[in-house]
C-alpha cells in the first residue's frame, strides 16, 4: 500500500508541476477595454473522468469506443466502479484471457487509469488472489489538489451481487485515513455496489456516519441504471454503463452508455455525462423522475387473449395516468397476413389521474382454427414534463390469442426421485422452435429436446422433465450459467398481475430458479429463491430426467382468496463441444424478451369435482 501510495504521489507531484503558468493570458491589446469577460481563471479546477459498468452481459466495442472518447478529451486521468471483466469463474486460464483482453483496452488509454473491483471481478477466493497478483490491494486512496479520493472493495465478503459489504479491516483502513484527510476540501468515494440501497453490508452504515460531517460525493455502479440521490449531506451517484448488458430504453429509464467527465472546483464537482449521442449533466436521472418512470408500470397494459375456436377476438389496451402530467399516447401497428385488426384510436392525450381504453378488434383472414403470429403494436407515451422533451417511453406489444392450459390435481402422489414412473399424461416439449444462437450449432431434436408435464396435488407443484441431450456439459468450478442448466420462471400472483410481468423482480415478485447437471451446488444461489424447491435426477440414456417440487403455499401467499392460477417460463442452455458452442432455447419467448407475449404460459387450476 505505502508503495502504491508513494507512486501516486509523484506522479500527482509531477502534474502539478508543469501547471505553474497556467494561471496567465500573456495578449498584446492597445486599448484600455479587452475582448473577454472579466471571469476569473480556473486556475484551481481540474478534470478526471469515470468509467462505469464494462460487463454483467457486456456488448462488444462499446467499452473501447468510451476510451476513444475520452483520448479525445484527455482528462487528468481515470477512474472506474467495476465490473471490469465478466469473471464468476476459479478457472485461472479463463480469468488471464479476461484480464489480459481488458488491459489491452486501458493500455490505448493515453492517462493514467485507477482500477476498483466488482463483483464480476472478485467474487471468489481464486479471483481475488488473481486481482491482488495484478493489483496490489482492492482498496486504496489517494489526494490530488486537495481533493481526498477513496476507491473502496464493495466484495468484502465475496457474496456476489446485491449483497455488497464494508468489513471491519476495511472500515479501519477508511476511518484512519479520513482521520488523517480531515482538512481535504472535498471527498470523493468511489465503489462497484450502492451498498447505501442494500442491506446486511456490515459496516458501511458506519463509513456514511464518518463521511457526514465532511463534503463528500460517493459513485457506484452496479444495477446499469443510473439515479442521483440526496443523502448524508452529499451526493450518492449510482451510474448506467459503459458496454454492460442494458435494454437502453433511453435517459428517463437512465439507460444508456455513458462516461462521466467531472470537473473539480473549490464548490465541489460538476458532473457531465457523456452519452454516445450527447453530453448531459448530473441531473439527467432526478427522484422526480425516477418517480415518474421507474416506479410505475408502463402506463399501457395489454388484456389477455386465450386462444378459443372462435376466429374473431375483441381485446382491450388501458392507458392508466396517475401522474400529475398529462401524457400524449400514439400507437401503430404492422401488418399481418394472419389477421385483420382495428383500434379505437390510435392517437390520444391521457390527462393527469385519468383512465382510458382503447378496443382492438382482430378477425382472422382464415379459418382454418390454427393458432396463428401476434400483432405487432408499437406504442409511444410522451409526458409533458416541464423543462423536458424527451421524456418519452416505447414499448412494443404482441396482440393476440394464447393458448389456456389446465393443470392435473395428480390423485396418486408424487415422490421427488428423477423417476418418471408416476407421470402418465401428455407431454409437452420444445427445442429449436424458439432458439438463440447460431443456426446450425442446433441439428434438431437429437441434439436437444426438453419434454415436461405439470401438476398439482394437495401440497406441491410438480414439474416433471425429460430432457433428451446429445451431450450434457457439465462444470463442478465453473459459473452455473456456462454450462448445460434448465431455468424455471413461475409467476405465483393472479393472472392479471402476472400476465404483465416483463422480466422485473425476479427472485422477489416471482421465482427465478436455474438448475445444472453437476453434482455440488446444482442451482444458482438457491437461498436467494423466495420459496425452497426440491429437486432430484436421475441419468437416462438419452440425458436427464429431473422432477421438481414447489409448495403451493408460494402460490396460497400469493393468492390469499385460494390460488387460481400460475404463469410458467422455462428455458434451457445447452452447451456441446466441451462447452465452446452455446445454444438458448425456450418452451415461450422469455418474459423480458421483444417477443414476451401478454399471459404466455398461464395455467389454470382444473376444477376437482366428487361427482361420480
């Protein structure tokens, strides 16, 4: 550390040295008036810049293009919140590639760059020992122009995402310094998780306490989405990315791509975000606008349409305002050789606290009683917020029937075993009809197929799976998500409610549950699940048969009036080729996909009857 410290120091020493005539204009006027204002130099004032999220789902260039910007901008120097690499691994191989391929990047870089880890770079032993090998220390600090910088390890603990934490060496480490840093005129705290919005991070209620007394300023990452926040007598920052996988749905959602260029005053920082398409400042995301945006559903919901023998349908789409903003409404649709569709309207001005519905008529151009493709209605919702033009959200729905499944009350029981002995009914099955991945990494149905039956009886739902695998890649080391799992997405609220869900609070509104092949560990984080699903397999000549188990008492808390209802998703990675080739594939498109369809995969409890 002291090491660390000391190389800071002169390189800082040896900056400031070369700015000593900065401060002068030197300009032959003969007259007494000048030709520029009479504002005072910014002698004192310097510029650095930060880099947030590079991965957790990276998109290729996206990172190097921020580093080409800022070459072009040349602050004094760089600083990052983690999330370098994609890292979740032990494999030390995979680890030096991932390392070796992001230096690459920060050696283009034409300044100094100050690394801060994530927790897609340290989240496990092997993986910290790795950054220490490369790094030195996971926490440092350092001063330039007066200005204190702490670059904190949100990984103390290695607990992985949402479960950041300050430990007390740590927080020893901080107290200290800021102890030392008391006459600082400005505090600036950098960091990969916004441990101020979690809990259980051990100490950092603590560091916020020693922070309050002092101007201070804390960044973070992390959740991809960027917000500003008034707290504990400062500004607490929490960024979009820098290439990590986002939807981007635009500024009011703080989505986008973006580098922050700060410039130092004796008054504190002044932020600008950089965005592919432009430059904003720090208050591009506000609480205002969070509330108006993030912390409401998208103002357009879509009535579902189970699929009946019928050939004409009528649906509704409610636009819902309750903000205190009138709201402008614009939809259009694309055309489709399976039906012929009208709306109601198609433009309107939704004022504050008010409802309205639009009806869309759908008649099928034939009758030959096939299920057929969705219509496609992109929609537009435009708030007239004051001071702002670009408060715009869009979303695309696809109209149209889904098919209604009925779940079996199983009267004989079901023993958790990877037997399928007890399953008798009929079996459905997908692979390859809705796949991502390169076309010809899939060879049909002897590559991959996964059957599967539902059903209930008084105390469980029991999901049932044959999954017919030409080669199960298993990985006791390595990530859950690199190597052949099955994934569970069950919607426990009513229909209405889960009907909607586009993909948000997994694991909290709604269970996500992954499953893998190996032997220890099977599933991913299975203490985050909010209800405890019993598993168990068994190897079948042609891959896996796997049975689960989850308490319909998930479902009762769910639906206190006596559940009714569940909506299902499941998928499958399916890794060949000792895990180089990689294939997706899903029963229905996955809820926070473009193709999600409005009540996709609902099944209804079937109606048990004690009449002979």
């Amino acid at each position: 550390m002291k090491k660390l410290l000391f190389a800071c120091l002169f390189v800082f020493v040896a900056w400031s040295g070369t700015c000593q005539d900065r401060s002068r204009i030197i300009v032959d006027i003969p007259t007494d008036q000048k030709p520029w204002s009479d504002r005072e130099i910014n002698t004192n004032n310097f510029q650095f810049a930060i880099v947030t999220d590079r991965t957790g789902g990276h998109r290729p260039g996206v990172f190097l293009e921020g580093i080409h910007r800022l070459n072009l901008m040349q602050p004094e120097f760089v600083l990052s919140v983690g999330d370098l690499i994609e890292g979740y691994t032990e494999d030390t191989d995979r680890l030096d590639a991932e390392w070796t391929e992001f230096n690459g990047f920060i050696d283009s870089l034409s300044v100094p760059f100050f690394y801060v880890p994530g927790n897609h770079d340290i989240t496990n032993q092997v993986m910290e020992d790795k950054w220490k090998e490369l790094y030195g220390v996971t926490y440092y600090h350092f001063v330039y122009n007066d200005v204190l910088f702490l670059c904190l390890n949100s990984e103390d603990n290695l607990r992985g995402a949402g479960r950041g934490t300050i430990d007390d060496e740590q927080y020893e480490y901080i107290k200290k310094t800021l102890e030392e840093n008391q006459d600082v005129k400005w505090t600036l705290v950098f960091m990969h998780q916004p441990l101020w919005v979690q809990e259980d991070t051990k100490r950092w209620n603590d560091v916020e306490a020693l922070l309050a007394d002092r101007e201070h300023n804390v960044f973070a990452g992390h959740y991809h989405r960027y917000w500003k926040t008034k707290r504990n007598n400062g500004k607490y920052i929490a960024l979009a990315t820098t290439g990590g996988g986002s939807p981007l749905r635009g500024t009011a959602y703080g989505e986008f791509d973006h580098v922050v260029w700060v410039t130092m005053t004796d008054e504190g920082p002044i932020l600008a975000n950089l965005l592919l398409e432009g430059v904003w400042d720090e208050n591009i995301v506000t609480e205002d606008l969070i509330e108006l945006v993030r912390n409401r559903p998208y103002p357009i919901s879509q009535e579902t349409v189970y699929a009946a023998s019928e050939n004409s349908y009528e649906t509704t789409l409610r636009i819902t305002n309750d903000s205190d903003y009138p709201m402008e409404v614009r939809l259009e649709g694309f055309n489709n050789q399976d039906w012929d569709y009208s709306l109601s309207e198609n433009a309107l001005r939704v004022e504050p606290n008010d409802v309205k519905d639009i009806r869309m008529t759908m008649a099928a151009m034939s009758d030959d009683g096939e299920i057929r493709a969705p219509v496609h209605l992109n929609t537009e919702v435009s708030y007239l917020y004051p001071g702002r033009t670009d408060v715009v959200l869009q979303q695309e729905f696809l109209v149209g029937p889904v098919r209604k499944y009925l779940v079996t009350h199983s009267t004989s029981p079901v023993k958790v075993d990877g037997k399928m002995s007890e399953w008798a009914g009929e079996w459905m099955s997908f692979g390859g009809e809705l796949m991502k991945g390169k076309p010809f990494d899939y060879s049909g149905p002897k590559d991959l197929q996964v059957s599967f039956q539902v059903a209930t009886d008084d105390n469980n739902l029991y999901l049932a799976f044959r999954i017919d695998d030409d080669e199960i890649y298993m990985n006791e080391k390595g990530s859950l998500w690199s190597q052949d799992a099955l994934l569970v997405g069950l919607d426990p609220r009513e229909a209405g409610v889960s009907s909607q869900n586009k993909g948000e609070g997994r694991n909290q509104a709604w269970l996500g549950y992954l499953r893998s092949f190996r032997e220890t560990d099977p599933t991913h984080w299975p203490n985050d699940a909010p209800v405890e699903v019993e598993s168990a397999m068994t190897r079948t000549d042609t891959g896996v048969a796997l049975e689960m188990a989850i308490p319909l008492s998930y479902l009762e808390e769910n639906q206190p009036g006596g559940w009714e209802n569940f909506r299902l998703i499941l998928g499958y990675y399916d890794y060949d080729d000792e895990g180089e080739q990689r294939t997706e594939h899903y029963w229905y498109p996955a809820w926070d996909s473009d193709g999600n369809l409005v009540g996709s995969g609902t099944f209804f409890r079937e109606v048990v009857t004690n009449e002979p």
